[in-house]
C-alpha cells in the first residue's frame, strides 16, 4: 500500500512546487496590488469637479423612482394632472368623449363564423378519426377600404370680465373745517365791527357753529353771521343757520359785530374791536361742508383665451355663458362695486356635427371594423377631418372532406379558401386598368409634358355669413341651409360621394382687417376612382409627394419616372371593385377555376382542340 502512495506524493509535490514558484508569486502580488482599485478611484471621484453643469438633484430626479422601483406614483400623478386639468389634456379628453364610438358586431362574418364553429366544434369532429366526413368549410375574407369623415368639433374662445386698471370719477366728500380766530380779519366800517374768513374749500355748508371765548363782557353785542343774527354777552357756541350756503374757495365770508343791541356805542366797540385783534376776545368757526371730490374706481376689463389663431376662423356664434349684473370686489382692501351687461361671453368659431361623409358604409356594416385613422386636417390638436380604413370581413363557403384530422379538398371547389387569393381576378383587373389608364393618358399628350391622372383644384365654402357648410358630405338633400351652395360646390359633394376627390386642407378665403369672414375647403378632384387611388396611394403614400395646400390644390398628374417608381401590389384597389363590376358581370374566382377544369377535362378525354 505505501508502494502505491509514493507517485500520487510526488506528483503532489511538483504540483506544490510549481504553484510556488517566483513566477506565481509575482504575479499574484501585483493581481492583490491592482484589485478593486478601478472601483476606488470611481468612489473617490467628484462628479462635480469633473462634470461641467453637473447636478446632483436635476428636477427630473422627482420623476424616478430607482432601479428598484416597480412604479414611480409621482409621475404618474403629474401625468394624471395634467391630463385633467391642463388645457391640452382637457382638450384631449374633449376629442375622445365626442368621437363617434366604432363598434365592433358579433354579427360580423368573422365572429358569427367563429361562434358557429365552437357550437358544432364536437359535431364536426365526432368520427373523424376512423372515416371520411363531408364538411362545409368557411373562411372569412378581410377587405380594406379607405374613407373620409368628419367627428363632432366645437372649439371655442372665452371673453372674461373682470376689475383691471382704473379711473378718476367725480364724487362729493364730506368735511369738517375747524376755522381758528388767527385765520379771521377784523377791521371797521362805520360803527360796525367787521370780520370775516376765507373758505378753505369750495363746497356747500351741512352745519356750522361758532365759538366766541373772551373775558369781556360784550355789552349784549348783535352779531348777524352766515344767515344768522344772534346776541352775544360772553362766551359761548352758537348755532349758525349756514346749511345750504355756497362757500368758494379764495371768496371771504364776512359777518358783522355791533354792541349795545345793535345800536353800536362807539367808544365799547372800539375797545372790543382792539381785543379781537389782539386775540382777548377769540373766535372758532367749526363748519362741515360737502365738498367736491375725485375717486378711483376700477375699470371692467376683458381678458380673452382662445386656444387657436382666430384670425384665420370665421366666427360662428357668440352666447353669454356668465350673467351679468353687479358684483363686488376687493381690490387693496377696499370693496368696489361693477356693472357688466355679461361677465362672460362663449365664442364659437369652429363647430361641425358628426359627418360620416364616405364611411357612412362601412360604420353601418357590422362586418367592417376601423383599421387605422389618420388625422388629416387639425386645429389645435383637435382633429378636424380623418382618414379612416376600415377592415370588412365577407364569408366564404365551400365543401371538403374531414379524413382522420386531415381536411381534403377532393372537387376543388375549396382551393381558394386554402391558398387564401379569392380576389385575386379583381385586383389583377383592377392593376391592369389602371396601368391602361395611365398608357391612355400618356398617349394622348404627344411627348409633352407627360403625365397621367391628372385632377382639377376645387373648393367649398364650409364657414361664412348666413352660415351653410357647402363642404358637407352627406345630407344634401335634406339640409334646406344648402340651397345657397353654388353649382362647383354641389358638384364636388358628388365627387365627394363618389370617392374620386381628395381633401387637401381648409383656409380663409376672405378676411377684413385682421378678422376672417369666409373659410373654404380645397380638394383635387379626378375623372376616375383609378386616378384617385393611385394618386392618394402612390404619390402621397409611396412616393411622399404631397398635393399643396388648401387654397393651392396641387393637382399635377404623374411623371413617368414617378409611375415607374410605384409598386402597384402595393396598392388597394378595393374602393375600384365597384365600379369594375358595374355594368359587367364579372367572373368569381371559382368561376374560373371551374372552367379551366373543364377545358382540361375537356382536352384529357378528346373532347377539345
């Protein structure tokens, strides 16, 4: 057994030997040396001093809620904010609550079909794994069609009046003089002692009184004073009979002083006459007056929010949506009182109701749901005019047999459903026609100037005075308002009807200083659903071309090179079937089928050439 222990202990010890050699230990102090030390500098390091503009707390930081974090409320609830109570968020909410609703029916071919086969599912099944059973087989066949309508807009601005600024208005106040004896003058005339004051103001006296102090004996002294006349012996207050008086400022109001009764004894009037000017004797006007005054009040000032440029909309409507009257407030402590007519008034410069315009159709089918919208004409985020594709599912039948799981097509009559082109004939009809159309109108311009499906600018007049929207696209013949639509317009809504125009973008037709009076509707028209197609889907939706704008339709045809660059696969031709199919009864694609197999059949057995 030892024998047997001796090579595993030497191989031990090389191997001892060679994890201890100087090579190892070498780099196994320089690998303890470097460790972590990546990681030291990055902690020691001072964004700040490194980083220009750096920020520890950025306002954005508010929003996040770490790596951690499964949700983050505080966004959230700022987003929730503003979507309730911000202008665009409420504008937004606005837009969905008036949308027409697209519902979608359980009596589309797609559901209803799908419906059927879960009842049967077990019938249909039931023996099919030991034998042959005859079934019908549906498949559903999903059409697009393209289409335009209008959703029920109202926008508005709001007038608000409110206190703002002001203004100087004459008033009255009521004042109290006190008149000192320093501002009378005394002199003589006669006998008579006279005095007198001069208004300090120009008013009309409410009250008045006059206070005589002296130590004197007056000698029964008559006095006659501001429609008064009255007997003075000593000191005292005396009621004066001024209300009513006139008083101007810079006229002297004199009064007269004579003792003895009023028979005025000379050498006694002369000593009283001393001792009013020395101030012995003293008077004191108190006088209230109803004086001419200035006052500010506040003026009624409107402030208007209008979310959109109005000057490029005609104003529809305008509706007092606050009543008016007169209402209090506090403006620097001080109440004021103001009269408005109306504190609010409601503008309306764009309202149209629903318009299902071409869509009607297919909103009415319960086979067709909304594929995709696409705004093509806003104001202020509402979307005023959209393009809608619409997916209609059609019900296709056809016989097959069930064998052990597997579904066998044995007469044909299913091939269709399973390749999945049951329209092929129409579409390639349809790309046929239209690459005819486009050689017919090359054709036919010699070499110059080539190009085809060219259209026609037209206009409608959707906003103006005595308001009638000749721009509708459906109701014509029950909307009496539209017997003021000149002939164009009433053309165009055919066109319209009949899915050959494309709507290019609204303006204002005629504006007087600074305020719109009609706004108009610009398409381009076609002779053909063909050329409307390959227009709409060729040259705005592959090559990017767009058609101008809404006063300057650009309704140029296609160049060569433009008609070289399309890829009609890629074109829907489906809103053409009608028409192709109208006035010619057109093969179904099992028609077809069905007839090359007897000509087959045909040759197979002799019975052909």
């Amino acid at each position: 057994m030892k024998k047997q222990l001796i090579p595993g202990i030497l191989l031990l010890a090389t191997a001892v030997s060679v994890l201890a050699s100087p090579q190892y230990d070498e780099a196994a102090k320089y690998a303890g040396s470097v460790k972590n030390q990546g990681m030291n500098v990055m902690k020691g390091t001072d964004p700040a001093a490194t980083i220009p503009g750096y920020t520890a707390k950025p306002d954005e930081s508010g929003y996040y809620g770490g790596t951690t974090a499964t949700s983050n409320p505080d966004l959230e609830n700022a987003g929730n904010s503003e979507m309730h109570n911000g202008e665009a968020g409420k504008t937004i909410m606005e837009v969905i609550k008036n949308r027409p609703k697209d519902l979608i029916s359980t009596d589309a071919p797609f559901i209803s079909g799908s419906l059927d086969i879960e009842d049967k599912a077990e019938t249909i099944m039931s023996g099919t794994d030991t034998q042959c059973k005859d079934v019908n087989v549906d498949k559903t066949q999903i059409t697009n069609y393209t289409c335009e309508r209008t959703p029920a807009v109202e926008l508005a601005c709001t007038r608000t009046a409110g206190p703002g600024g002001g203004h100087e208005e004459d008033t009255t106040e009521d004042k109290r003089f006190i008149i000192s004896h320093d501002h009378f003058t005394f002199s003589r005339s006669g006998k008579q002692i006279v005095f007198g004051f001069s208004p300090p103001e120009t008013g009309v006296v409410l009250s008045a009184s006059l206070n005589i102090t002296t130590q004197a004996y007056l000698l029964n002294s008559k006095v006659s004073f501001m429609n008064t006349t009255f007997n003075a012996s000593g000191s005292g207050d005396f009621t004066l009979n001024a209300a009513g008086m006139q008083l101007n400022e810079g006229t002297v109001v004199q009064g007269t002083s004579c003792s003895g009764n009023g028979t005025c004894i000379g050498s006694v009037d002369d000593i009283l006459f001393r001792q009013l000017q020395q101030g012995q004797i003293r008077f004191t006007l108190t006088v209230m007056m109803r004086v001419p005054a200035k006052k500010w009040v506040p003026d009624v000032v409107w402030s208007e929010n209008c979310p959109f440029d109005k000057t490029d909309q005609v104003l529809i409507n305008s509706v007092c949506t606050d009543p008016g009257g007169d209402r209090t407030f506090a403006i620097n402590g001080e109440n004021y009182v103001l009269h408005s007519d109306c504190w609010q008034y409601t503008d309306t410069y764009v309202s149209q109701s629903a318009d299902n315009g071409t869509c009607n159709d297919y909103m009415q089918n319960p086979a067709c749901t909304v594929g995709s919208t696409a705004c093509l004409d806003s104001l202020n985020g509402t979307c005023l005019r959209e393009q809608v594709v619409f997916s209609c599912e059609e019900k296709m039948s056809g016989s097959a047999q069930l064998c052990g799981g597997e579904l066998i097509c044995t007469d044909g009559s299913c091939d269709q459903l399973d390749d999945g082109k049951s329209n092929g004939f129409q579409s390639a009809v349809s790309g046929l026609a239209a690459l005819a159309a486009a050689g017919k109108d090359i054709a036919a311009l010699n070499g110059v100037n080539v190009s085809a499906f060219t259209g026609e600018g037209h206009s409608c007049r959707k906003a103006m005075a005595g308001f009638s929207n000749c721009c509708k696209d459906s109701g014509w013949g029950n909307d009496v308002g539209l017997a003021s639509c000149n002939t164009e317009e009433k053309a165009l809504a055919e066109a319209k009807k009949r899915k050959l125009s494309i709507y290019v973008g609204s303006y204002c037709a005629h504006k007087v200083l600074g305020v719109c009076l009609e706004k108009k509707e610009g398409y381009c028209q076609f002779e053909s659903k063909l050329a409307k197609i390959v227009q709409d889907q060729g040259r705005r939706g592959q090559l990017g071309i767009g058609f101008g704008s809404g006063s300057s339709p650009d309704c140029r045809g296609l160049t060569v090179p433009e008609l070289q660059r399309l890829n009609f696969d890629n074109i829907n031709f489906a809103d053409f079937y009608d028409d192709l199919e109208n006035g010619a009864t057109l093969p179904a694609d099992q028609e077809l089928l069905d007839r090359v197999k007897e000509q087959i059949a045909g040759k197979v057995t002799g019975g052909g050439q």
